[in-house]
C-alpha cells in the first residue's frame, strides 16, 4: 500500500507544531546551570501549565522539615522536560535563579523525591493525568444538591483505596438535612459507616463541625474532591489559613454549577488553619473515571468484596452473573449491599468503554 503523502499546509502545521512543543519543553532546560544556586529542597504548591509554584522546605530546631507557605516567598519554576507531570504535593529539588534581589523568585525543578502515594484519573481524551501526589486523606464532598450518587462517591472511594489514602466522607450543607431523616445524605452516611468509613456531617455556612474535621485531618495532607456545587472551596476556606482563604473563589451554586461546570482550576494545596496538615482544593469533576483500572484492581477497591474474592468457580469471574460466583452468592447473602455492587457493576461494565493512552 502506497504511503499517505501530506500536503504543504499539513507538512506547516506539524512543523509547527513540534516546534511549539520543543519550546515548550525546553523552558526549564533552557537555564544554565551557572546561573543557578545550589539546589534546596521544596514542596509543589500547584501547577499552572507551565510553570510550578514551589515553597522552599526550612528545618526547624528538631529538624523537622516545613514549607513556608508565604506567598511572597514562593517560587515560580519551571520543570526540567525528563520530569514526569508534577502536581501539588509533589516534593522535589529545585535550584534558584541567581538575579537582583528585586526580581521575581524563580527557578528550575530539577529532581522528585520518590512518591508514597499518587492519584491520578483518566481525562475525557482516555489520557491518564495525576492530581496529586502523597495524600493521606481523600475526602469525599457530598450535599444535599448536586444530588449524591453512590455510583460517583464510590469510585472517588475507590481511587483512594488503590492510591493508599484513606477515604474521609464529609457531609456538607448539613443544616439543610438536620431534621429529614430520609435524606439520602443520611442513607449514605449509615451505608459508609458500616463499612468502617470515617464519616462526618459538616456546614460550611453555620461552620457546624468544622473543629471536628480538623481534628481528623491533623497531621495529614488531604484532598478535597467532588462534584462542582458541594462547597469545597466554601469548605476549604473554612479550613485553611485565613491570610490563604482569600485566594480560594467560591463558586455560586447557579444551574452551571449544579451540571458540573469547574469553579476551581487548577489543584493547589494549603495549610491547615489548626494543627499539622495541609490541604489541597482540587477542580470539581462531573465524573470521576476509573477506566485506567483493571477488574482485578476494581473488585480490591470494594473492601467488603475482600473476604470473598479468589472463591469464584472461574478465575476470571467478573462476578456479574457467572454461576457459583463468592461476590454473587455475598450479595444474596446479605453480606454486600445492593446499592454498592450497583456501583461496582456501572463501573466495571465502564472499563472496556475506552483506551488508556499516556501523557502527551
């Protein structure tokens, strides 16, 4: 077969192209090494496109490391291009600029310390993107409107569970639910607590549980995730710094923002208002895909379906609707909830649906 020739407009616009993207890529390479200052360590704040917000790590007197969170003392970096994605939480070597005392703080990330954790999710385009790095706590936002799902919780609960952090159920705008016992809010809270979830009710607004979630997340790094509408920024600003708070927009909750439209844009991570720990606000989501994921890791990510997994007649059991299947002959049983093995069955049936590509 005969190769496809490309035209002179088409030969342009690659050439284009690749140009652009080796631009692109060359910003942190494109700084000598003689113009910068021996390298420090440092924790990613956020990351805008193509540049980095780092906070220097400083050693207190016991020699414990802590980032100076002061904004006018951040530094705005650029990446070197054999960096994999780096996203707040992150912790690296980076090396300053050496300029006039009067210029900006900026500088080149030239290393990542190894992960202990890592979540990451699959965009529209089937291309895996990670979110952050080296969280302890996933939290998972759910109020009364948007109205919760189940099917959406359980896959922010199970990508928690696959990265190693713990997933913490928060309950916002619990004041519109306090006297409707029906809600499916408090459904989901006596499902989640059976199975051995930390779950708390909070608000924002009347600032209802606020000391006790702090509690909870002290000494940790959490995420904030959910649908748009929940009140995560509402919530984060009542959880960080004040001098931090301000930078945190609060979206409205307009009909836009009920379907799911960003209010955040990009992840960027805070300190805790009380306590040890750090927080990070994450964009909102309409859907939270696990298609990267295969069956085996999907069913470890059901912590009830545990005790039965490997009981299966067929090794390669999708525990669907296969005869003598342990998950199966659990959920009659009454030992798997039906509502949950409805999530797990929506999201494997999710998993063939697209091709996981890399990092462009």
């Amino acid at each position: 077969m005969a190769k496809r020739r490309l035209t002179v407009q088409q030969k342009r616009r690659i050439e284009g192209r690749q140009q652009q993207h080796g631009a692109l890529q060359s910003k942190g390479d494109r700084v000598s090494d003689d113009s910068l200052e021996p390298p420090r360590e440092g924790l990613i704040v956020s990351n805008h496109g193509q540049k980095l917000l780092v906070a220097e790590l400083e050693s207190d007197a016991d020699g414990v490391a802590h980032p100076v969170l002061d904004i006018a003392r951040m530094y705005r970096c650029h990446a070197r291009s054999n960096l994999p994605p780096v996203v707040a939480g992150d912790r690296g070597v980076f090396q300053v600029e050496r300029k006039p005392a009067s210029e900006k703080l900026t500088g080149v990330v030239s290393a990542l310390m190894e992960r202990r954790s890592l979540l990451s999710r699959p965009d529209k385009f089937g291309r895996l993107k990670p979110v952050a790095a080296n969280v302890d706590r996933i939290c998972v936002v759910v109020a009364p409107l948007p109205e919760p799902h189940f099917n959406l919780t359980d896959r922010y609960i199970v990508a928690a569970e696959l990265s190693g952090a713990a997933p913490l159920i928060i309950f916002n705008k619990a004041d519109l639910v306090a006297d409707d016992p029906s809600s499916r809010v408090h459904e989901m809270r006596e499902l989640y607590t059976s199975l051995g979830y930390d779950c708390i009710l909070v608000s924002a607004k009347s600032k209802t549980g606020t000391a006790e979630l702090l509690a909870l997340l002290d000494g940790t790094t959490a995420i904030l995730c959910g649908q748009s509408g929940v009140g995560k920024s509402a919530l984060a600003k009542l959880l960080i710094d004040d001098e931090e708070a301000s930078e945190i927009a609060i979206g409205a909750l307009s009909e836009a923002v009920i379907k799911g439209r960003h209010t955040t844009t990009a992840a960027r991570l805070y300190r805790l208002r009380a306590g040890e720990g750090f927080l990070i606000d994450s964009p909102g989501v309409r859907e939270f895909g696990l298609w990267h994921l295969e069956q085996t890791d999907l069913t470890h990510g059901f912590i009830e379906f545990r005790p039965f997994l490997g009981q299966c007649r067929f090794s390669d059991c999708s525990h669907t609707h296969e005869p003598d299947c342990a998950i199966l002959k659990a959920l009659e049983d009454g030992h798997i909830d039906p509502r949950r093995w409805n999530s797990y069955r929506a999201t494997a049936d999710s998993l063939d649906m697209f091709e996981i590509r890399p990092e462009a």
